[in-house]
C-alpha cells in the first residue's frame, strides 16, 4: 500500500485541491509526442503542469512544446538552476507524477533508485502518487529485466499502467504502445483523487457487461435507451491496472477508449447480452452487470421498413414482450451450480425515485429482488448519471450498511465498488 491508501469502499476523504501540480516525466520513445496531448488534457482541467524530460526524450520533442504547453522552463539536468534545488523541489511539490512514456530504461533506473538526472532524482524524491506509463517494444516489455522492475515498482506501490496492444515503432505488432493521453489523465485523476490501485487481481477473470442495448423494430428502427457506457468501461479500466483479465460485452456507447489489455465483444440486443454473458460468466471470478438492458423488446420484428399508416398501424401501437432478466438469471445459474458459488455478482439499479419510495428504498427492494452480492445503485433523476463523466449513488452489500458513494468521476465510484468487491471476496475466503 502506498502513502495515499483509502480504507477499502470508503469514499476517499482528501479535500480537492486546484490547481494541483503535476509533474509530467518524459522519457526518450517515439510515444514522447503523445506526452504533449497529455499535457494538454491535464491543463485543460485545471491543473499545473510541470515537464521534466529525459535527453533522450528531447530528441523526440522540443523542449519548447513543453515550455509553451505547460508554462513553465524545462530542464533534463539536476545542473540547471541549481540556486533552486531542484532536483529536490520539484519533487516535493508534486501532488501526482506521471512519467509517459516510460521507456525499459527509466523503469530500470527507477526501480534501482537511481537519481542520475533531473527526471529520476525527482521520482525518488516523491511522496505523492506515482504512475508510470510504459511504452517500448513487446520483447522489451516481456523481458525478465523489465518484468521484475515493474513488479518492484508496482510493490512499492507505484501504478505502472498496462501498455496498449497495436502498431509499434516499426512493423511490428503487440503490447508495449502507449494508452491514449485521455486514459492516462483519467487515471491521474484517479490517483489524485486519493484512490490507491493495488496491483493484487493477476490471474482474476472480470466480466463486465456496459452500455445500452437495443431492441430491432425493422430494419431502420429500434428502442434503445441513453446509457453511455461510461461506468462499464470505467470499470473495466480500475479491473485492467489491478492486474485482472478483463472482458467487456458492451452494447451501445459513447466513443470510449477500450483499457488496455481489456477484450472487447460487441453486442446489440438484449438476447445476444444474454447468450455472452450467460456463457462467459461460467468461466469468470467476477461478473458485473452494468449494461442499462432494454426491459422490452417489439413482440415482432417486421422484416421491411414499417410504413406510417399501414401494417395494422403497428407504429402507432407496439406490441412488446419482456425480456428476461440476465442479471437474475445469473444468479440463479449459480444457486443451481451452473456458475461457481465463488463467482461474486455485481448489479446496478438505476432510480428516480416515486411518490412513496426514495431512490435508496427502491434499490433496497431492487437488491432483494435480484439477489447479486453487490449492488450499485444511482439516483437518475434529472438527468443524472446517464451520459455524464460523474457519478454518485449508494453500494449495498448483504453485510453492510449502504455505503453512499459521494459526487466523483465515474472511475473514481468504480474503484470504490471494486474495492466492496475485494473486501466481500476476502470476506468470503475467495
Ligand atoms: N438487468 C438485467 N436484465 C434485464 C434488466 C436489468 O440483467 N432485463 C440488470 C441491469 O444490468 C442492472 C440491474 O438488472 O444490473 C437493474 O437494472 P434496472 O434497469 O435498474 O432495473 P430493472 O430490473 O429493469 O427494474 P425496473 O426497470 O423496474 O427499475
């Protein structure tokens, strides 16, 4: 655990800071320009920024895109204004460091302590949340060297995000690419925002469903609903760095970003939901189902694009069949031993709450009714949570009392729900 541990599902208690100074560490790989856009996303939200680069790096980037991006001199030498101290001072100050990209050779030399240039000498001064993001060639990545390195930083508790599969430098193909910059500032974010990501689910497989999914009227029309996929997705994120393996079904959804390492499987109806989820969860430690699911589907689907006036009017009047419930369905699946009884289900609720019940009372009830572990549960009325970067609402565990989950980004609330998963597994012995 690092210094900034929060106790497991509880909302984080550190008070916001703006702006916040990020260091931004910059090592010598072609990826260096991406650092650029991630400087740029980090100040457009309100944050300082401060580059340090390698040498290396600067043969890639100008030190002037990192001066007039960020505002601020850059300097690769612990040499330069020295009457500053500033392999030391920057350092100090920092309230998060990100060095991306992370080349084999910077995790090494962090990894051995060193402080042979301005860049290291300020990760070994920091105190704050580190997060290293690497980006090198797959056989540098999987070499035993960089393996260990990485895992005695991610003992220490620096976050070493895992590099995306795709086109490298040259040819080739494979993981060792950089996350987008817009993945790598969401997880400093995180990071800021008090939530410690243990690298301790390696070898757990997640099974997550998110977005919406829609139910075929003919061939141009269907219902859908306004799920954005962002909670799911954000989800799988937080799952991806603590080292899970990761399986998204997603229906419909905003453009997002798929985490690295995280497979994807695209689905569009509620039954073809049903059909990956029902077989995945078979072989999943972890199931959450965070798809919003279309509780109806037209009882027919017409074949040719349906006329106004015609086809006994079935526009104006739609006959709908329910669909089944997956996340109930699963659940069953496992009191019948379909599933392994040491498969942890989580569910969502979304609510606006009624004339006689709150949204916390109706996802009380909802719990009971579905009979998930976990389940989450967001007060969607007035146009909150759907299609927004932030969520809030209440975890409800058989255990505990509802622990309510305060206003933050949806991967903030999601590795809080994570962290009531782990804690409800540990529980159980799993
Ligand atoms: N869910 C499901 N299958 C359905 C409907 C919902 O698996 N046919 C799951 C959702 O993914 C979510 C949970 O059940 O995890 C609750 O979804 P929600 O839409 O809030 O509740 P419903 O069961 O649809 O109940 P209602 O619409 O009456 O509130």
């Amino acid at each position: 655990m690092s210094e900034t541990a929060n106790p497991a599902g509880q909302t984080p208690s550190v008070a916001p800071k703006h702006p916040r100074n990020i260091v931004v560490g910059v090592s010598g790989g072609i990826a260096a320009y991406k650092a650029a856009h991630l400087v740029r996303n980090l100040k457009e939200h309100g944050d300082d920024v401060r580059v340090v680069p390698t040498e290396a790096a600067l043969n890639f980037v100008g030190a002037a895109t990192f001066e007039a991006l960020s505002g601020h001199p850059v300097s690769t030498t612990v040499f330069d204004a020295v009457d500053e101290v500033q392999h030391v001072n920057i350092g100090q100050h920092a309230d998060a460091v990100v060095v991306a990209p992370a080349t084999a050779d910077v995790i090494a030399r962090i990894a051995a302590g060193r402080a042979d240039d301005l860049l290291t000498a300020t990760v070994l001064v920091a105190t704050c949340p580190v997060i290293v993001v690497p980006a090198m060639h797959t056989e540098m990545w999987f070499n035993p060297a960089t393996r260990d390195n990485v895992a005695t930083l991610r003992r220490r508790g620096i976050t070493v995000m895992e590099p995306a599969h795709g086109r490298l430098t040259g040819k080739d193909t494979g993981p060792g690419r950089l996350p987008e910059p817009e993945q790598i500032a969401e997880l400093v974010r995180t990071r800021l925002a008090g939530i410690d990501i243990n690298y301790d689910w390696q070898g757990l497989k997640v099974l997550i469903s998110a977005g919406g999914t829609q139910e075929d009227l003919d061939p141009v029309r269907f219902i859908g609903n306004r799920s954005s996929g962002r909670q799911g997705f954000a989800l799988a994120e937080i799952a991806s760095q603590r080292g899970a393996d990761v399986t998204i079904v997603a229906g419909n959804t905003v453009d997002l970003q798929t985490p690295s390492g995280a497979e994807i499987v695209n689905i569009v109806s509620t039954s073809e939901l049903k059909a990956e989820m029902d077989s995945r969860a078979r072989d999943a430690d972890i199931v959450i189902m965070s798809a919003a699911v279309s509780d109806y589907r037209p009882a027919s689907v017409a074949s040719s694009k349906m006329k106004k006036g015609t086809n006994d009017d079935a526009l104006s009047t739609l006959h709908m069949t329910e669909n089944p419930d997956i996340l109930k369905g699963l659940v069953a699946a496992r009191e019948q031993g379909e599933i392994s009884q040491e498969t942890t289900i989580v569910g969502f609720a979304a609510e606006t709450g009624d004339e006689k019940s709150s949204p916390l009372e109706l996802a009380q009830a909802k719990f009971q009714r579905k009979g998930c572990d976990v389940l989450m549960a967001n007060d969607v009325s007035e146009g909150k949570v759907f299609g927004n970067v932030n969520n809030e609402g209440w975890i409800l565990t058989k255990e505990l009392e509802p622990r309510t989950v305060a206003h933050g980004t949806k991967q903030v609330v999601a590795a809080q729900i994570l962290d009531v998963v782990n804690e409800i597994r540990h529980e159980a012995g799993a």
